[in-house]
C-alpha cells in the first residue's frame, strides 16, 4: 500500500507497451493504474515515455478516465465484407491503429491486425480470410472501462466492439481505450471551427457554378457532398483559378471531375498532434469538421490548433507533475483580442514605435512571416517587411508620405508555405496630440478576391465553349494593334472565316455534335498560327484572325489556304466523320482602310462573296 497525493492506494500496476523508434531505439511508453481504497471508485491514469531505460517525462492525466466505453471516441462499424490488404492496410492507416475489424459472412467480426504482414509475407494477393483472428473482445457501451481495463491491458491489440441495445455501434482498440484515457495534450475539432468559409454544393454542379456561389458569397472553399448528401472532398478558389489557367471548360466541367480528397475531423472526437501529422499528409488542404451525427459544420483551423497542442505539450511536459493541462478556453484578454482579430478580420497586425521597434504583434501575422523566429518584441519591423516583400528604401518612402496623409495601401504577390498568395498591406500613423507616437501595419490575405478578378477578367474576354479570345477580346486587340501599325509604320491583315456545312451538321446531328465540331475546328485554328498572331471566335461558326506584320495580298492567300487544308481534314465525332470547308476573306491595314471597323466591314463582306461563289 503507498501513499499519493493525499490519497491511499492499494495497488499500483505498470503496464508497458513497447513501440518501434524510426531509429535504434524502442520508445516504452509506461501506463500506471491506480485505485483508491477509500471509496474503490477513485482512479487515477499516469503515462512515463522512456528511450532506452531513461524516463524522458510524465504526463498527468487531463482529468478523470472516461467512466464508459459509450464516452470514448468510437469508429464507425465497417459494412463492407470481402476487403482486401490494401483496404485494410488504408483503413488501419487512417484510424491510426494497429488492429480493425472485418464483417464476414456469418454476419459477427473478425479482426485484422498488422503484425499479419509479416505471417504473409508483405504477399497482397494473398487470401486475407486466412489471416483474420479472433482478437476480438465486446462490451456493452454501459461497461465501466476501468474494471475491463486491466483484463485487457497485457493482451495484443485487441479491438474492443462496443454493444448497445440494439447490436454493435461502433469500435476501439485497446491501445485507443488506453492513450484517449490518459493526458497527452488533446483537444477538439469543434473548438477551431470555421464556419464562413465554406459553401456545400453537389458533385453534379459545374465548377463555374462553384465559382460564382464562391464569389457571390465571399466565400473561399467548396464541400463537394454526393447524392446521399456525403462528402467527397473540397475545391478551393485557387483551384478554380487553376483550371482557368488551364483553359477548362469551367462552364461543362463537373465538380465530381475535379474534387479534391480531404482529410476529415468530427466535432467532439479528441485529436493530438499525432493525429494532426495525418492531417498533414494532405498539404494545404483544407479540413473539413463533421458533427457527431455525420452534418458538414464548416473548416477547422489547423494552425491554430496545432499552436495550442505544441504549447499544451510543452507546458504539460515542463509542469508534469504539479501543473493542471492547460484549457483553451482559459484565454487572456490579449489572447481573445489576437482570436478576433484572426478569425474574424484575418487580419496580421503589428504595431510599432516611433523609431519602428515592435511593441505589439498578433498571432494572425505570423501567417505571412517566413522566419516567424525573428519577430518578437522590442525588433525591428524588417522582418514583417521583408517577408512582405517591400524593401526597407520602399518602407521608408511610404512613412515619408504616411506622415504626411496618414495612410497608404499596397498590395503584393508573396509566397508562404510554397505557395503564392497575394496580400494588402495598410500602413497608418498612430498621433498623440501633433506627435507621431507610432505605426501600424495590417496585412490581409486578399488572394480570394484578386484569383475572382482574374477570373472574372479571363472570363469576360473568353468563348464560353472553343476557349478562344472572344469578340471583346478580339475588338480590344484589333484597336491596339492598328495604334501600333500606325505608330511604327507597319501593316497587318484582318481575315475572317466562316465555316461550311457546319449547319448541316447541326440540323442532322444535334447541337451536341455541332458544339463539338466548333471546338475540335477552334483548337486546329489556335494550333496554325504564329504566336503573335490572334484567332477569336466571332459568333455562330465564324472565326476571325489578326496577322500582325503581313504586308501584301500573296501571304494572305498562302495562310488561307494552310487554313482551309486544316479545316478539310475529316473530324470524327461519335463515330460519325464530317467534312466541313471554310470560306474566307480578308483585308490589309492601311492599303484597304485605316479605321478597325471598316477593316473587318471588307473582310466579311469579301468573305460572304466567297461563300456564294463556292454554293
């Protein structure tokens, strides 16, 4: 019998479990249990890491142990029944355990456990009901997880399939019942919800759709949900942006095309900084948050919730045995302020003196600092500057002119975290009386709005089913490049294009088939010309170019004729091959007109004659 924290103990067992290091040594990761003589109900749960015999540090336990199994985090029963190794494989990979169960046919369970692929070889093809077990152990979700605890402990990784009244509803394993038992620094998804960032659309919705849903609402990340109203992944603004690039057709593409895998949190289920290594593993994706019943919530913030898991770590590793685990609710009021600021504005702030010394900096900037190690108090703005990308010469410019207006507004493409994201910088003065006392700078990620822009941009200037430059585009270029011909004394042509017998095919085989048609004869068009050179969809079946730097009626001729050869070639679509011909006409700035409009005035009207000539 020994005595602890006030408390008579009348046993103190130690289980050890053994986990492989990434190098030489094995890292025993030691569980005592104990329980109080005084009532028989008072337990208490203490973890020791060990490298080597050397004990590394105790974590106290973060409150009492989950009374019963129904108050542990539980998995989702599997349904599926003729898995093979590397869906196990996957399933134990991403509920980071060493053990799953498996239906078969009799409709109980079986168990998986890892240590099978040693007895098979590393062989995936290999009959995996041969190495199923019976390393199961049921309980009911009413059972004290205490008085099986000990029983279960010494055994393998068992899984624990958890009972109601009505069957199964859910599982664990033993290592899982022990370490969500304990205190190593945990927290929950629901915690570091956000929830104006998202939109919910159907895998069926065009990603253009997406796009303007994003826009009209100012949102940045779309959950892609299935027919049953599942999810399937995220599509972001940049991705979009992305496909833009692309030249995809935003407007026919299918959000199911272009969804993007997402790792998923639920509310309420605990999550260390083990689990937020898996959430890593998906890169700058964004994460979304399930309730307890399987609802969308919205995104979790991972950065912050990894800053509190580090900092709980550290402070429960430093206070391991006296200090309370710390309680992200318990915040100070600069705290509460840096939580606005970040969550609601997501805006970086710093502020300076006079002389630019740092005297205040909230969490949100620590998001666009590429070495956040060198900002602290008392330094120099330079750090915040420098990862902004504005030069100390520039700085000191704008606080010359600041002073005088009391604010300016810059903006930049920067990168963080590998990726390119473009930011407004406020710089304003702070006044006391008719002193200038000091600065702040306000940095806001406004890359949402400027990818919209741009796609707004792109969009208004592009056909909607060739990708070609538009009439608008085609208008604005064709006015630039006569001021250019005209200032450096050259010339251009202006040829249009209307193809034959695509009515034809409208009429006969749907418009389905003509838009296809329209689209394989615009990417042969963009493939012949030069790169100075333009080609726009005009309307209906007509295309119309600029050749810049063609001087005289033969080299027209020859580019006709190189274009209406690659319009004959036969097109298949469906399995059906057309045939369509062009009929063209052109003219030449200045010799036939100087005024744009009188240009393609001739150039269609010669290209109509043709067109009779050739019926």
């Amino acid at each position: 019998m020994v005595k602890r924290d006030n408390t008579t103990v009348d046993h103190f067992d130690t289980i050890g479990i053994l986990y492989k290091g990434s190098g030489s040594e094995d890292s025993v990761h030691t569980y005592s249990y104990a329980e109080s003589s005084n009532d028989g109900s008072s337990l208490s749960f203490r973890s020791s890491m060990c490298h080597n015999g050397a004990i590394h540090g105790t974590v106290k336990p973060k409150g009492p142990m989950p009374a019963r199994f129904k108050s542990l985090p539980l998995h989702p029963m599997p349904k599926r029944r003729g898995a093979g190794f590397p869906d196990l494989l996957s399933s134990a990979r991403e509920k980071r355990t060493f053990s799953v169960p498996v239906p078969v046919a009799d409709g109980t369970y079986r168990a998986f456990n890892l240590n099978t692929l040693r007895s098979s070889n590393g062989d995936m093809d290999t009959n995996i009901q041969e190495h199923l077990n019976n390393d199961i152990i049921h309980v009911q979700d009413d059972d004290i997880v205490e008085n099986d605890l000990m029983d279960i402990v010494a055994q393998n990784d068992k899984v624990i399939i958890v009972h109601n009244a009505d069957g199964p509803i859910g599982w664990t394993t033993v290592h899982e019942s022990l370490l969500n038992s304990t205190a190593a620094p945990l927290t929950r998804a629901k915690d570091y919800l956000i929830d104006n960032r998202h939109v919910v659309l159907s895998l069926t919705r065009s990603v253009y759709g997406a796009h303007k849903e994003l826009f009209s609402q100012q949102r940045s990340v779309v959950l892609v949900i299935d027919d049953q109203g599942e999810l399937l992944g995220t599509i972001t603004d940049r991705d979009i942006s992305r496909l833009i690039e692309k030249g995809c057709d935003i407007w026919n593409t299918e959000l199911a095309n272009e969804v993007k895998p997402s790792h998923v949190l639920t509310e309420n289920k605990p999550i260390s900084l083990n689990d937020l290594d898996m959430v890593a593993s998906y890169a700058e994706r964004p994460v979304p948050i399930i309730s307890s019943a399987g609802s969308l919530m919205g995104i979790a913030d991972i950065k912050k919730m990894r800053r509190y898991l580090n900092s709980a770590a550290e402070i429960t590793q430093e206070n391991s045995t006296e200090a309370a685990p710390m309680n992200p609710i318990s915040l100070s009021e600069s705290m509460i302020l840096d939580a606005v600021l970040s969550d609601t504005l997501r805006t970086g702030i710093v502020g300076t003196d006079e002389f630019l010394n740092i005297i205040y900096f909230n969490e949100a900037i620590l998001d666009f600092i590429q070495k956040p190690e060198l900002l602290r108090l008392g330094s120099k703005i330079w750090a915040v500057t420098d990862s902004c990308a504005i030069s100390q010469q520039s700085l000191n410019a704008m606080l010359d002119t600041v002073k005088e207006d009391g604010e300016q507004i810059f903006a930049n493409w920067i990168t963080i975290n590998e990726g390119k994201r473009y930011i407004q910088c406020r710089l304003s003065t702070v006044k006391q009386r008719a002193h200038t006392a000091g600065f702040v700078l306000s940095v806001q990620d406004i890359t949402a709005q400027r990818n919209a822009e741009e796609a707004i941009r792109k969009l208004a200037y592009q056909d909607r089913l060739t990708q070609l430059p538009n009439r608008l585009l085609f208008e604005e270029r064709l006015s630039l490049e006569a001021k250019r011909s005209e200032r450096n004394g050259s010339q251009f042509a202006i040829m249009m294009l209307d193809l034959d017998g695509f009515k034809a095919v409208n009429d006969d085989y749907g418009h389905s088939a003509g838009d296809q048609l329209l689209q394989i004869m615009g990417e042969r068009l963009l493939n012949s010309i030069r790169g100075s050179d333009t080609v726009a969809r005009f309307g209906g079946d007509e295309f119309v170019f600029i050749l810049p730097d063609v001087s005289n009626p033969q080299d027209v001729e020859t580019i006709a004729e190189k274009i209406q050869d690659i319009i004959h070639k036969p097109c298949e679509i469906n399995g059906t091959v057309f045939h369509v011909g062009a009929s063209i006409g052109y003219s030449i700035y200045p010799d036939d007109a100087e005024d744009p409009k009188a240009l393609l005035d001739l150039a269609d009207t010669r290209m109509y004659k043709n067109k009779r000539e050739n019926c």
